[in-house]
C-alpha cells in the first residue's frame, strides 16, 4: 500500500471519474487526474472473481507506482486480468509509459 497521504481521498473519487485525462494499455487502464492529488487502484469482481486474485494485482500496481519516480499529480488505475501473469518489471514498465505520457495540461 501507499501511505495515506499519497492515496486518493474518498470525495475526490467521483469527481476523477468524469473530470480525468481516460488513458490505457493492453494491461491497464488509467483516469490521469490533474486536480486532486493521489493515487487509486480499482479491482471489480467481473475482472477478477478470486478476493485473493484482486488484492494480488493491488499490491503489484501498488508496488509498481512506489518504484517510479516521474508520476502525475494523482491517478485511478484499473488493472486487467492479465496483470497476474504479467512479469514485474515489464507491469513497471509499462505502468511508467502509461502515466508518462499524459503530463500535459488539461
């Protein structure tokens, strides 16, 4: 997990899911937001069935955003079900390409 401070506040949630810059990857999805701060990651059951299978691919997102260093102000990602058996540095990678490249103003 990210520390608290560094997580995306209940009440900014609804406003990051009309207002966000909507990005994706062929493992991810992201809504790159550019006036709230932190960071989310949403796991539905439709996406993975296994409680244990949803919390995996949190902590591995979780993860991936700890380790990079160039990251927008705040972002809700979705993982898709192939996160699990994706590698981790190519799941850093591409994490970091996603986020990179939507540092523009809105």
């Amino acid at each position: 997990m990210l520390p608290q401070r560094q997580r995306l506040k209940k009440d900014a949630f609804p406003a990051a899911l009309t207002r966000g810059v909507r990005v994706s990857s062929p493992n991810l999805s992201a809504i790159i937001l550019h006036d709230a701060e932190g960071f989310g990651v949403v796991v539905s059951k439709k996406t993975l069935k296994s409680a244990v299978d949803r919390h995996r691919a949190k902590r591995r997102v979780f993860s991936a955003l700890r380790s990079l260093t160039s990251l927008p102000t705040g972002a809700v990602i979705f993982p898709k079900a192939t996160i699990l058996t994706l590698p981790y540095p190519a799941l850093k990678e591409e994490l970091g390409k996603l986020l990179s490249n939507t540092r523009v103003n809105p």
